[in-house]
C-alpha cells in the first residue's frame, strides 16, 4: 500500500508541476509540430515527381533502317513512358548539344548496322550517353535502355532460328527480308502492347503508393515521440544528496518517482496524440474501422511506454543530468531513425532490415502503417507486450539494485 501511496503522491505533483508551466505548455506541444511539418514538406516535395517536368532523352538513329524506326517510333510514343520520359529523335550532333546545354538527361544511339547485324546474329547494342550533372535521370534511362535491349535480344533469337529455316525453303531474299521483318514487328508490337516496355517488381513501398499519408503518419509518429521526450524532461529534476536520503527515511524509493513521471508523461502524451491523429484521419478521409482505432490506439500505447521505460532506465543507470539528456536525446534520435518514420527502412542496407524487427519503435511504426495505409487486419502485438515486461524487469531490477548499493 506503501507503494501506491508514493506513487500517486508524485503523480499529482507531477500534474501540478505541469499545471504551474502552462503558460510555456502551448509553445512546447506546437513546436515539434512545426518542426515535423517543414521537414515532412521537404521530404513530400522530395518524393512527389513534378508531373510537369518529364526527363528530356534523345533518339539517335545511325541506321535509319525501316526496323529501327519502327522502334523509335513505337517507343516515343509509348504511352507507358509519357508521364515520366519524353523521347525525342533529333541527329548526333543535335544531341550533344542539348547534352551540354542540359536540356537532355541522355541520349540513346542505334549504331550503324543495327538491321544487318540483328538478321546475321552479331551481337547488338544500343548505346547510351548520359549528362553526368543528371546522374539520377540517366540511370533511369539506362535502366530502360537494359529493358529494350533484353526484348531486342530475344527478338533477334526467334528471327535468327526463323531465318535459318526460311533459308531452307525457296524463297527468294527480299521475301525472306519481308517476312522477317514482319516477324519482327509482330514480336514488337507484342511486347509493347504487353505493357512489358519496362520490366517490373512490384514492391509494397507506402513512400512511394502514398508519400503524403505516409509521411503524416510518420510525422505524427515523431511528434509522439518528441512530446514524450519533453513531458518527461520537464519532469525530471535533479534532487539533491540530502533530499533523496530525507526520501529513504521515509521508505520512498526512486521507482516510485519514476513510475509517477512515466504514467503522467504517458497519459498527456496520449491525450494530445490522440487529437493529432484524429485529425489527421479526417483530413485525408482515410477509412479505418473501429478495430483499426482500437488497434492503432494499443499500439500508441504500448510503444509510449516501452519509450518511456528507455528514458526512465537511461535516468537510473545515469546520474549525470546534463550526460543523461545527451543520452536521452541520441536515443530518441536512433530510435525514430529505426522506426523508418523519418527515413523509410526499405532504403536502409538489407542486413540492417534483417535486424529491425527486434527493435520495438520498428514494430509499432510498422504496424501502424500497415493498418492504416495497407488495411491490414492482422497486428502482432506479442513482441511489444514481451518487451513491456522485459523493460519493466530491467529497469525496477537495476532500480533496486542501485538503491541497495547506495545503502
């Protein structure tokens, strides 16, 4: 009975502390939201594409063959490509120019030969020049130039086993020209048609389906973890020697204290992200069921107290205060960085990734983008529950252990 007595002894003093510094309240909720807007701005404009401004790529045709038209033509006017690649033929000399004006990312080149060695089995190539101030347009034009030579090549496999055979019959050179030709141009309009201009995997990537909502929820997720962080330093205060061996006569133990500074830092938090995120769903009308409230709503839960069980444990094992916020501070940091709520974990290094799932700030970001951008049904909620009893053990065993020590 001891136990709770102190702990709810602190926690009305933590809300009265809190009460007497409302006039600084307001300033220290809006700014991580300030904050966290411009930067998510930055980061939307970054991955939004200007629809407008389509990368600008030349058409060289050495050749100038009925074959290499054909497919000149049909790729310029692909409509898989106008959104993002706009294709234009001009001469050699023409490209280079506009290459060093920057007003082409790169230009593609059909060699001399192209038809005869394609029709005779010679390995063929299609060239690329790319604008080295440019380096991410001209990847993506040479992962297109990959593409088209990967079809071109197969094309020529099927008109060479087709030449052989026709080479066999009575048929003169210009009809075999002509059917070859239109065998090839058959396989062309094949492949285009097919969508298959361009190979694709399709990845579930949120960042790129919906980088708005996505990086809104990762927003909303920071300013969590900032308020967290705040409330709970505005609680902290560095008691003397005196004061806290005054405390030990009276049977008061420093987890007591700490249990009262987590429960109020957990509930206001909780309160005001609550607000946030409300507002956030009405906004973008996104549809959850009341399941996915529910489900979203434990998971905030669970991953503000495992966060504050962090702070608490860094303030135990730490008795420095200007080191122990330093220290809270880079775990802060590290922790939003794992989460992917500011850099998303499918650009991280795939060993990292391996390695992510047993952090709790990754599975509480994960699971909540799944529910509310992906509609997931399914949430795994052992692993963060696990965590909140291992956290609890560690922090109240090297809480007692240290106010043993110090006796």
């Amino acid at each position: 009975m001891g136990f709770i007595h102190h702990v709810i002894l602190f926690t009305k003093n933590n809300v009265k502390q809190l009460l007497r510094k409302w006039p600084s309240l307001p300033l220290l909720f809006l700014f991580p939201i300030i904050l966290v807007s411009l930067s998510a701005y930055i980061a939307i404009s970054f991955f939004i594409p200007d629809e407008g401004e389509a990368i600008q790529v030349g058409l060289v045709d050495h050749d100038q063959s009925k074959e290499t038209k054909l497919i000149v033509d049909l790729i310029e006017e692909s409509s898989q490509l106008n959104n993002f690649i706009q294709l234009n033929v001009m001469s050699g000399e023409k490209a280079k120019q506009k290459l060093q004006n920057d007003h082409l990312s790169a230009y593609i080149i059909f060699p001399d030969d192209f038809v005869e060695n394609l029709y005779n089995g010679t390995s063929v190539t299609l060239k690329i020049i790319g604008n080295p101030d440019k380096k991410m347009e001209s990847y993506l034009v040479k992962e297109l130039v990959d593409s088209v030579s990967r079809h071109i090549k197969t094309a020529q496999a099927n008109i060479l086993t087709i030449n052989y055979y026709a080479k066999q019959l009575t048929m003169d050179d210009e009809t075999r020209n002509d059917f070859l030709f239109n065998q090839f141009t058959d396989f062309v309009f094949y492949t285009l048609g097919k969508d298959k201009i361009v190979d694709e995997e399709i990845i579930a990537n949120s960042v790129t389906n919906s980088p708005v909502h996505y990086y809104c929820l990762g927003g909303i997720f920071i300013i969590l973890t900032i308020w967290i962080l705040e409330i709970y330093t505005v609680l902290s205060r560095d008691d003397g020697a005196r004061i806290k061996a005054r405390m030990r006569l009276y049977n008061v133990k420093e987890s007591d204290q700490i249990l009262a500074k987590i429960f109020v830092s957990w509930l206001v938090t909780i309160s005001f992200t609550v607000i946030v995120f409300i507002g956030f769903i009405t906004v973008f009308s996104i549809d959850l069921f009341p399941s996915d409230y529910f489900k979203v709503a434990v998971l905030t839960m669970l991953y503000s107290f495992l966060f504050l069980l962090g702070l608490a444990l860094i303030e135990v094992i730490c008795t420095a205060p200007k080191m122990r916020l330093f220290i809270q501070m880079v775990y802060t940091a590290v922790s939003l960085l794992i989460s992917g709520a500011i850099i998303p974990t499918i650009y991280f290094p795939y060993y990292v990734q391996n390695l992510l799932p047993y952090n709790f700030a990754y599975q509480a970001f994960y699971w909540m983008q799944e529910i509310v951008l992906n509609q997931r049904v399914f949430v795994d909620f052992l692993p963060l529950i696990l965590y909140v009893f291992i956290g609890i053990f560690v922090l109240f065993g090297i809480s007692t252990w240290k106010e043993r020590v110090s006796n």
